[in-house]
C-alpha cells in the first residue's frame, strides 16, 4: 500500500526547547495510525506542522508526493488534509448546517461578484452545498440538527459536527486531535465505530491523537509512541502494547496486565 504522507526527521524547537526530535513518520492510504504518549509528548506539535499552523524547524513533508513542508493551512486543507481540535473550535453562534457550510468554502467556486450579483450558477451551487451539508449532517449522526446553534448541542454531537466540518473541506486524509476527550464510554464506543465507518464508507485515511487505550487498541492498524519529543515505538496495537519502553513512558505495567 502506497504512503499518503511521509515526514522525513521532521523537528520543531521553541527557543531552546526540542518539541518534536527529528521524528521519521509515514501514513499509508486508507490504513487508521494512532499517535500516542504522554503529556507534552510533542503529538500536538506534530499535529500542527503537518496541518501548517507550525512551520517545521528542519525536515520535510509529502503529501501525495508534494513538498508541504511551510505551507499555510489554508493551502494543506486545500490539497486535502481536514482536522479537528483538541478543543473544539466550532463557530458557537451559528448553526450545524453553517458551520458545515463554512468548511466547504475552500471548494466553492462562486467568487464575491457572483455571489453578489446572485447568478445562477451561483445559486445551483448553493442549492448543491446546502444538500451535501445536509448528507455530511445526516452521515456523522446529526440528522435533524441542521439548523440548531451549535453550542446547544450536547458535548458529543459538537465533537461530530467538527467531523462533519471537517469533511466538507473534501479531505484525503483527516486528523482527529483527542476526539474522545470529555465522552462519557457510550459516546466514545460510539465514536470508535465512527472512526471506522469514515475510512471503510468515506475511504479516508485517518491519524489520530488519542488518549483512551481501549480506542487506540480497536481502531488503528498502527500506532506510533512519542515521548519527549522523540519516537520511542512503532507497530501494530499489539507490538506496541508489549514494548518495554511503550510500558514504562506511558502506559504503566497495570495498564498491560
């Protein structure tokens, strides 16, 4: 299977703090990889330079064999790299169907004069995003909530509605950053399946940053440990639970018994 992203030693400091330590890292097409470790691991870091919200102090990154390495967000969304926040970032007062409507933006082609003038090819094209909003809603789980303000949705149904944005931008590859955070286990049970339907139903290639071992351990085909910055382990859920360095950085002996 072809990799969709490769990161070759790719680093970030700080000042004089090493963030994320020369980390080679690759994501295969269509396969779930889990970034695991502990806090102030460096996952968000990582996170970040691959989506352009940080520019990488030393190495490089392909996307589909593409050089993104410095490039601006709204360039990486646009090649189709999609994400989510650890803490949601939702526009609170507007409703489910904008906030999808939002992430479709980087495909629409109207352009301000059209859209002012109204054209018809203009409202064809909104007609078309009003309905695939609706399809992206009804997909995460949302059906019915087009038109509730998004900060009145239960914590749950917010973490999906930033999926649904997500998907609106078209992406090839999707990063959730802690989606479980804050779920009680139903809702994180349901997630997990979620996960695997956006791969197996949408054919996404996923990378996820998570915290909860029992959805890292069902989901993923390969899960990478960072700690401190650098990569400690790689390998199946499996592999990875018995490594001796995996098992003294972050998961604990009892979590392993």
């Amino acid at each position: 299977m072809a990799d969709l992203l490769v990161a070759d030693r790719l680093r970030k400091e700080f000042g004089g703090l090493v963030a994320v330590n020369d980390v080679d890292f690759t994501i295969p097409e269509r396969a779930i990889v889990s970034l695991i470790g502990p806090n102030g691991a460096g996952k968000t870091t990582f996170f970040n330079m691959l989506t352009g919200v940080y520019r990488a102090t030393s190495g490089q990154i392909l996307f589909r064999d593409v050089d993104v390495t410095g490039k601006p967000p709204h360039a990486i969304t646009e090649l189709g790299i999609g994400r989510t926040f650890q803490n949601i970032r939702l526009f609170q007062h507007m409703t489910a169907l904008e906030n999808v409507l939002v992430g479709m933006h980087a495909r629409l082609k109207g352009g301000i004069i059209r859209s002012i003038l109204g054209t018809p090819g203009v409202r064809r094209e909104e007609r078309r995003a009003h309905e695939r909003a609706r399809e992206l809603l009804r997909f995460c789980g949302l059906r019915g909530r087009d038109g509730e303000v998004s900060r009145n949705l239960a914590y749950g149904d917010q973490r999906r509605l930033e999926v649904a944005r997500a998907l609106a931008t078209e992406p090839l590859l999707l990063l959730l950053d802690e989606p479980t955070a804050g779920m009680n286990p139903q809702e994180t049970a349901d997630f997990t399946s979620f996960v695997g339907r956006l791969r197996d139903e949408r054919e996404l290639t996923i990378l996820l940053i998570e915290h909860d071992m029992k959805v890292v351990m069902g989901v993923s085909d390969r899960v990478t440990v960072l700690d401190y910055g650098e990569k400690i382990a790689e390998g199946t859920p499996d592999e990875v639970q018995r490594d001796e360095r995996v098992i003294e950085a972050y998961l604990g002996r009892a979590a392993t018994a």
